[in-house]
DNA sequence: GTCTATATCTCGATAGAC
DNA sequence: GTCTATCGAGATATAGAC
C-alpha cells in the first residue's frame, strides 16, 4: 500500500525530531532510520518541509489525545489534574514539541509554528477548563492552568539539562504541593 | 588589543546563539555580523567549538550574576523571590541558556553540556536557600525551587510557542498566587 | 593579526534508468 | 514506486599573501 511506505518515513521522522529537532535532522537520516530508498522520500514528500509538516502535526496529534485522556473523564478535578501532571513521561529526553520552539526550521515557517502555538493553545485551554470546574474564575484559572503547563515545560527542560528525570518529578512535586494544601 | 577582536566575536556569537542556538549559526554569520574579517576567527579560535564555549560561558556568568542580584540582598525572602520571577525578561525571544537543551551542537559536546548543567545546579541553589530562608526543609525548598525555575523556563517555552510575552507573566501570576496565599 | 582565495564536506533536491 | 548518480549551495576549516 502507498501509504505504507508514508507512514514509515513519518515515523522515522518523528523519531529524529524527538531526538534532535526538524533544522538537525537531514533527510539521509530519516532514510536511513527507516530503511526506504532514497529516491522514495521524494516521490512522497515535495521537500524536508512538507514531511517536517506532516510529522509534525502527527506528533501534536498524539500529544494531544494523551492530555485529553488525562484531563477529561469521571475522576474528580483534583485527581485528573494529578495524573497529567504526574504521568510518566521520557523527561530527559525532553518535550517532542516544547523544544520545537527553538528549533529554527520549525520558527522559520508559519505552518510549522502554527501547529506548535496550536497545541500549546489547545491544551491551555484543556487544562485551564478543569481548574475552571474548582471554581475558579476564568483568568485564575488561565494563569494557573499556564503555570501547571509551564511546570511540565520547565521540567522537561532542567531534566534534560541535569541529564536526571528526577528533576521533573521534583518540579511536579513542589507545584502540586502548593496546590495541594488548599 | 588582542582581546578586542576576540570579545567583538564572542558578543556576535551570544547574539546569534540568543537568536538560533549553537548548532544553526554558522561560523560566516558570526564574522558578519561582527564586522571582523574572515580570517580572524580561526586566528582567535581553534574551531568553531571553542567559539562556543567561550560566548555560551560568558552568558552563563551573566545569568547567574543577573539572578544572584534578584535573589541576595536586604529585602525578605518573599521579595526577593517575587523579584526574581517577576523580573522584565524578553520572554518571546526564549532563555538563552534553557534553549541549549534542545540544541544538538551543544547536547553532543561535553564542555558545553556541562556549562549548561552547572548553571542550573547553582541557579537552583540559590533558589532553594530562599525557600529554605523561609524555614522549608532542604527536601521541601528543592522542590519548589525546582518548581520555580521550572515556571521561567516553561514560561519561554509557552511566550515563544504563543509570540506572546503575557504567557510568561500569565505562568508566574498562577505560581506565586499559589505561594502567596500561604 | 588580518586579508582573499579556496579546499573539502554534507546538505537539500533532481535526473533518469528500471 | 524505487533505485543510483549527481547537482548547486553553503558549511567548516585551511593556505598563504600582506
């Protein structure tokens, strides 16, 4: 099937972007770590853009399916908010679209930063809706849904720097604690 | 003098860093814009490598001078926090040192990484001695200092993705509403 | 110490056989 | 649809005159 041989380059591609980000990440690489052809990478994709894209917003697609399964569902707004916070998550490897956001492929193409500027806007507002639930009015619940986004951002980034997952669960931790006593 | 060429050099290099990262900015780009003739680079720098090293440690000194004079001082621990969070920064431009982690030039050099990783470890500390000022125990004041250069950090990530700098101001308002009621 | 010229490599993309 | 061969551009680095 046509689409098989798509699929696989979007995966391998997706695989390099996690690991190096869409400027970094040459298309020998994604042909390589996918086993296709060379030829083939350009029969599909018109250029490195249009796969980056394609990548991309699968990745985002993922991401966001993922928060949702955390956020929405019948537990109450404390404990869903707790488990999207606390999910396991690869920390050292860092966040697949938070560190788009300096990559400068990805920031110098309107489609490519739309799609990132889109999940970060859907998710913030995902996250501020169930603060919302607790009776928040709408800008403490915008500003802390922002903060609990910004712990995880921010957790992806110290873990990654001090090579150690712990520093994500301790930037967890000290939210949630703040959060908690109330 | 010698040095002057060399510290012309280095500022375009922490520009262009600020800008791209390390791996993105081309050893052309910097002798653009700095003014310098081609030659001169190689003269002052083996490769492009210890360019890096010397601009990407010149920043870090400054971050941690610039966080030291926020977080030191007469004021009480509450402020000089507060100071420290709620500091003017150019939030859509991203943290020039958090955007390293995501940067595969400095990732794959070990004096870099190291850079990167000893400017957290001492900013955290410094955090952490407000909190524990503040009569935290060492595991409590980790954690939330953790959580607090968490919220810069992830507060870039969220004012790059949005080109918005209210995201970052929106992230510290949730955190320090949540430190402030207690 | 600084200049121009250039070597060598890899990148993104294309050509054309099969 | 996939292959091999290759192009033109730009990256890092060096040579050698001044």
């Amino acid at each position: 099937m046509s689409s098989d041989t798509r699929d696989t380059l979007i995966g391998a591609a997706q695989e390099l972007y996690a690991e190096s980000g869409v400027a970094a990440t040459t298309p020998r690489q994604v042909l390589q770590r996918s086993g296709v052809g060379q030829g083939s990478l350009y029969h599909h994709f018109p250029s490195k853009r249009e796969l980056a894209i394609a990548a991309v917003e699968r990745t985002v697609s993922t991401a966001l399916a993922a928060a949702e399964a955390d956020l929405h569902g019948e537990a109450d707004p404390r404990s869903r908010l707790a488990a999207y916070l606390q999910r396991p998550r690869d920390a050292i490897r860092g966040c697949r679209i938070g560190r788009l956001t300096s990559d400068p492929f990805v920031m110098a193409d309107a489609t490519l930063r739309d799609d990132v500027a889109g999940y970060f806007r859907r998710l913030l507002d995902e996250v501020g809706a169930v603060f919302r639930e607790q009776g928040l009015s709408d800008g403490d619940a915008r500003d802390r849904a922002t903060a609990a986004v910004a712990i995880i951002q921010g957790g992806y980034v110290l873990s990654r720097a001090a090579q150690d997952p712990d520093a994500m669960r301790s930037a967890v931790r000290g939210f949630l604690g703040l959060l908690g006593e109330r």
